[in-house]
C-alpha cells in the first residue's frame, strides 16, 4: 500500500458511507447537544460509559435495519402491512408522523435559538423579533423549495449531510481543543459506574411540594437522544434509497459503525468540553438551550469559538430539521400505502405539513414568549406507545425465516438489539410515570 493510497483511504471511506451519516444527522440535533452538555455539567466525565453503551446500541439497531431493509421486497411499513394489516403499519406511521410533527416544534424553535446566538456574537445587541420570525419563515421555504426542486432527492441529501457533520466536527473540535482534556479522567469515564445522586432512585418522584423530581432525567435523555430508534428504522428504507442490494451487505455494516460512531464522538466531545470547563463550577439548571451553552463558553474561549459553536449549532439545527420531518412524511404516508420513496408525491406533501406544523408552533412561541410545554407532553405521550412498537417491529423482521434466508443476521446483533428493545421499554416505562405524576398533580 502506498503512502498516496493511505492518505487517500479514509476519503473513500467517506464517499463509500452514507445513510447512516443521514441518521446520525437527524440524531445530533439541538436536543442532544444541550443533553451532552448538561451531563458533562453535572456528572464531569463520569457518564462517557453510557454514551458509549447508547452508541453501541444505536449501531445495531441501525445495522439491523438496514439488513432487513435489504432482505425484503417491500418496505419496513410495507412489510408489516402484508403480515398484520395494513391498520398495524398505519398506527405506525401515524404515531411517527404526530411525534416527528410535535418535536419539529422543538427544532424550530433551536432554529431561533442558533440565529440568535451567530447574530448576537456578530453585534452585541440581541436581534429584533421580526428579524428572527423572518429567518424562521425562510428557513421553512428553503428547505420547501429544496424538495420540490430537486428530482431526485437522496444523492444531494446525503452529500450535504456529511458537509453539515463536517461542519459540526469543526466547531465541536475547536472547542474541544481550547478546553483542554484529561485523558486518565475520560478513560476512568468509560468504566461503568454510578453516580450518587443516579443510585438515590429509580422512578421519577413528586416531593411534598407537589414538584415531580427525576433523577434520571439528563440521563434518560442522553440515552434517549444517542440511541433513536425511529432514526434506525428509517435506515430500512435509506439502503434501498442508496441503491445497495444484498451484495452490499458487508458496506452497510461499516456505514452503520460509521455513522454512529461520527454521532458518538460528536456528542463525547461535546460532554468532554462541558466536563473540562462546566463541571463543578455552573449549575447545570443554566443550560435550558444549546445557545445557553455557547453564551456561557464565550467568557472562556471569546466570540470566536463561540461562533464557531453557533455553526456547529446552526449545521445540526439544519440537519435534524429537515431529516426529522422527512421520516415522519415518509413514514405517515408508507404507512396509509401512499408511497415509501423521498421521491414520490406524497411522501414529499406530508413532510411540508410536518414542517408547516413546526413553524407554526415556534412561531407563536416566539412572539408570545409561551413555552410549548403541552406539545412536548403529547410528544412524549405518543412515544411511549409509538418507540417500543418499532422496536418490537424491528425485532419481529428479524425474526421471520423467509427474511433471515435472505440476509443473514449475526446472533451478536440479534442479541444487542433485543437489549436495546428491553431499553426502550424501560424509558417509555419511565416516561409514562412521570407523565401520570405531572397529570395526576395539576
């Protein structure tokens, strides 16, 4: 092997990837970024353990998809409504479209939040409302023009995905950089352990004033951020976009620990910077969004980095944004048997209403000053029914024989992705409980 074809090596790599970088990029949203943030605040390095383990999760998960995307004639929603019904692969994708259409919420309103950060670090005063509701409302009609406007929409998406996670890279490393590590304290992150206040309880708890108390809740939300499984099964049908067959079942595995991997080490670099210059010295409750973060590193590293930051912030505000909507426009309309193709008609009309959704709420957020506390709750109601059900979908894929003749599906995977649907059984367990404590006391 030559010193040329060396270098040259991890370019190929990088050409030859593709839908789990797509995955990845709906995964590292702005969500993510302040959860990385906050358990890098509050705990230092010692939960690197668990992202680690929510990434190896995520990976099978993923892979497994991503074979039985390959395995079957059909798609994922396709292939369900054959063996239950077509009413099995409808509630599936009515419950995805909902939770994709309430979090998009969540997405536009991070959207805001990283204008606001890159237009503040270029003046000091922060930008006028209308300003920030224009640039909302472009960025919506953006993203509608890019998908009627291009024929063929999955060639483009994945190449500006890597752009983006190349983006995120850089501005996530430079502030990775200036903090400093400690590389002894990040390796003794690895090693499981638990925490005080992690061992105090299990179960979300109402103290006697009536406020209901989690312990778990940065936690739940860092696992339940790395490790998505709606973004996993979206991989059964990016295959299939990318044109690969079962003969590229080998490059699917190293697309899928590729792209999970550049997700994982994202979000460790994240929580290591909040380690090294947060823990111990700020109150995690002060980090309620991503650009709270970036306003809080700007004393240390100066407008510069924190610029550097705000993209970063803005390329992953961009990427989930539009992934998320697009899984649950193709989902919905997979699901009623309208089509399962990004470049089909319908998937494309309902991921605009995903979209519309979205602003619609941000935008009366932002005017208002109203947080959107009760679309978040029935997101988050419609989770714990909708996330076990695709696990368990997943699951029953890869257990059908005619399925496994076609694809072989290695036992360590099998045996990874059953731990990972016993998980998400679990946090919806949680997230029903803590719902009941919030309903039940108001």
């Amino acid at each position: 092997m030559t010193p040329s074809s060396i270098m040259l090596a991890p370019w190929r790599l990088f050409q030859r990837v593709g839908p789990a970088i797509i995955v990845a990029s709906v995964v590292l949203g702005p969500g993510s970024m302040l959860v990385a943030s906050k358990v890098g605040c509050q705990y230092g390095y010692a939960m690197l353990w668990i992202l680690l383990a929510s990434s190896l999760l995520m990976i099978s998960m993923t892979a497994l998809a991503a074979r039985i995307g390959l395995g079957t004639r059909n798609t994922l929603c396709g292939e369900l409504a054959n063996r239950f019904g077509r009413p099995y692969a409808m509630l599936i994708g009515v419950l995805l479209f909902l939770v994709v259409a309430s979090f998009q919420s969540s997405n536009n309103m991070a959207v805001v939040t990283s204008v606001q950060t890159v237009l503040s670090s270029a003046d000091s005063g922060s930008p006028p409302q209308s300003l920030v509701i224009t640039s909302l409302i472009l960025f919506n009609g953006l993203i509608v023009a890019i998908m009627f406007g291009l024929k063929n929409l999955y060639k483009p998406l994945e190449w500006l995905m890597k752009f983006l996670l190349l983006v995120m890279l850089l501005g996530f490393g430079a502030n990775l950089v200036l903090a400093g590590t400690a590389p002894m304290e990040i390796l003794r992150g690895l090693v499981p352990t638990v925490s005080w206040d992690v061992a105090s309880g299990f179960w979300p708890v109402r103290n006697p004033e009536g406020q209901v108390l989690d312990p778990l809740l940065a936690v739940q939300g860092m696992i339940a951020t790395t490790f998505s499984v709606a973004a996993a099964f979206y991989q059964g049908y990016l295959v299939n976009e990318k044109g690969w067959t079962v003969a590229n079942l080998r490059q699917g595995l190293t697309d899928s620990v590729f792209g999970i991997t550049v997700l994982g080490g994202c979000s460790a670099m994240i929580m290591i910077t909040s380690a090294s210059v947060f823990h111990g010295k700020l109150d995690p409750d002060q980090l309620r969004t991503a650009a709270d973060v970036a306003g809080q590193l700007e004393p240390l590293f100066g407008r510069g980095a924190t610029l550097l930051f705000g993209f970063g912030l803005f390329a992953a505000c961009f990427s989930s944004f539009l992934v998320n909507a697009m899984i649950g426009g193709l989902l919905l309309s997979d699901g009623l048997g309208l089509g399962g193709s990004i470049d089909q008609a319908w998937p494309r009309r309902l991921t605009v209403v995903a979209l519309l959704a979205g602003m619609a709420v941000a935008v009366f957020a932002t005017t208002t000053g109203q947080n959107p506390v009760n679309v978040i709750i029935f997101a988050q109601a419609l989770t714990i029914l909708g996330l076990p059900l695709i696990a368990w979908s997943l699951m029953y894929l890869a257990s059908c024989r005619d399925i496994r003749q076609v694809v072989k599906i290695p036992h360590w995977m099998y045996g990874m992705c059953a731990l990972g649907t016993v998980v998400t059984f679990v946090l919806a367990a949680r997230t029903a409980w803590k719902l009941w404590l919030q309903l039940s006391g108001s």
